[in-house]
C-alpha cells in the first residue's frame, strides 16, 4: 500500500520507513532500538492514560447534564388552524 506523503497516513509511513532504514544503519543498532522502543511504549502509555483519563470526565460530565423538556410540550405539530 502506497499513500501520499501529503495524508497523515502517508506521513507515518514515510516516517516509519526513515526511522527503520536510520536503525538498521547504524553500528549501535541493538541498544539503540531498544532504547526506542522503551521510551515509544512509555509515551505510548501515558497517552492512553491521559486520553482515558479525559474520556471519562467527559462522559461523567455528559451524563451529568440536565437537559429540560421543551415549552409547550415540544409537540410537532403546528400547522393548522382551531
């Protein structure tokens, strides 16, 4: 699959595709990598935990709302006459 580097998805590829070509390039490759990967799952995890975290206020905060009924019973009727 091919994707523009002009779509989100065509970016993470090409980026994805340049950080793997940098890290089978160097000598280093083993501690480096793991050294990497380590860091991307903690900052991986972090954003799940904030995003879970917002998630939930937000859906207690939406069960929260009162939402009033309508005046005059909120009908849809309307068109006529006596």
């Amino acid at each position: 699959m091919n994707f523009s580097p002009l779509t989100p998805w065509g970016f993470l590829a090409a980026e994805l595709r340049w950080r793997v070509a940098r890290a089978r390039s160097t000598s280093e490759r083993g501690a480096s990598t793991i050294e990497w990967v380590i860091i991307t799952g903690i900052l991986v995890a972090i954003a799940v935990a904030v995003g879970l975290v917002i998630y939930n206020m937000v859906t207690k905060q939406a069960a929260s709302i009162n939402i009033p009924a309508a005046p005059g019973g909120g009908g849809a009727g309307g068109g006529g006459g006596p």
